[in-house]
C-alpha cells in the first residue's frame, strides 16, 4: 500500500509540475478601483514563443468611471504613447490607433470584467527594458510596472 501511495504521490507532484510549467506564459494581472496593479512585475520565460495576459478588473465602478487597460511597450515608449492616448481620449480608447510602439494591449475594462491578450515573444530582447502600464486618463502615473524575459 505504501508502494501505491508513493507512486500516487509522485504521478501527481508530477503532473502538477508540468501544469506549472505550461502555465508560465500565462499571467494573471488584476486591477481594482484604485489606481494599481496586483504586481509590480511580470517575469516570462524566454522559452514561451507567446505570452499572455489575462486582465481582471476586481472593482465595482464601470469603465467610464474607472476603467482601465494593460499595455505593454519599451520603458523608453511609455510617456509618448500616453501622451498619444491622452490625445486619443477615450473615443480612441485612449491608444493612438495602430500605434508601432504598442507590443500589446487590452480593450478597457471596468468593475467585474475581464479580458487577455496573447502576444509573440520572438521580437522582445532579454536585455531590453519593457513597462506594463495603464493609458486610462493618464493612470499610467502611478499605474505602471516591469516587464522581462527570463531565463
């Protein structure tokens, strides 16, 4: 029985690691009604041939009130593209259209939605700095954080 019970064991921690591993491209960023993500920085492994995002906004104020989006450039882009977004406003849903800068972005989203978005890695530099951030009325203030490939 004991045989059967570590075999049992080691099947399962097996199985979960390789859930873990599959999931490392994938990352769960939430967003409330204050102006912050849930993490500070993302960490993808350079393995992963796409990331994503998957974007949940855990307040209850709609959009129009405090909605936000999660964007992904080079740190050195970050303050051009808001002040592009800012000039966009929110019937642009405060992104340049068709921006080059942009390597990612979500629609806007408020209190109770979610949304993802799925990105290829190949053109994104290990050595290369990159910045998440929020474009929403200028969130990107204070609503930011650091993007890398790992590994």
């Amino acid at each position: 029985m004991k045989t059967i019970t570590r075999l049992a064991i080691v099947f399962t921690t097996a199985i979960f690691s390789q859930a873990a591993i599959a999931n490392d491209c994938t990352v769960e960023v939430e967003a409330g009604d204050a102006l912050s993500f849930s993490t500070p920085k993302i960490e993808i492994p350079a393995s992963c041939a796409n990331a994503t995002i998957n974007f949940k906004h855990t307040g209850r104020l709609p959009a129009a009130a405090m909605g936000h989006n999660w964007v992904l450039a080079k740190t050195a882009d970050l303050q051009p593209i808001q002040n592009d977004g800012n000039v966009a406003g929110a019937a642009g849903g405060y992104l340049k259209a068709d921006d080059p800068r942009v390597i990612a972005a979500t629609a806007i989203i408020g209190g109770g939605e979610s949304t993802s978005v799925t990105f290829a890695t190949a053109g994104l530099n290990a050595g290369d700095a990159y910045s998440f951030f929020c474009t929403v009325m200028s969130h990107s203030v204070v609503m930011k954080g650091t993007f890398a490939l790992k590994g």
